[in-house]
C-alpha cells in the first residue's frame, strides 16, 4: 500500500468539498477557479500571519532585553 501525501491545496480542496457534500468531479470550471483563488488567498493570509507573528516575537525579545537593560542601569 501506497502513501501519498496530500499537499496544502488538496487538503483544502477536499475539505471544501466534503463541507459542501460535492463530488470533485462535480465541479464546474469556475467553481474550481474559486477553490483554487480562495487557497491562494488563504495561504496569502497565513503567511501574512506568520510574518506578524515572528515580527511580535522579535519585537518581545527587544523589549525584555531593554527592560533587562534599564534594570540593570539602578543597580
């Protein structure tokens, strides 16, 4: 037996699919076009995610680090 693994986009594709009870070979093209479109948008958004979400980390560690800073200057 054969494991494939399924990419981000198949995952959401059938995730759609199984939510709207719909066959994929049911499919028109366009509705293929707006999976396909609201993926890219989704992905676009989590990376958008990502990137905030390392900017507030670092942001996190500069501010410790001038707080560290700052005490150690009363001492």
């Amino acid at each position: 037996m054969e494991f494939k693994f399924k990419s981000p986009k198949e995952k959401y594709t059938e995730g759609v699919l199984n939510y709207l009870l719909i066959k994929k070979e049911d499919l028109t093209e366009t509705e293929k076009e707006i999976i396909d479109y609201s993926f890219s948008v989704l992905k676009e958004r989590l990376e958008d995610i990502k990137l905030l979400n390392d900017e507030v980390v670092r942001l996190s560690i500069e501010l410790a680090n001038l707080k560290s800073y700052n005490d150690d200057k009363d001492y």
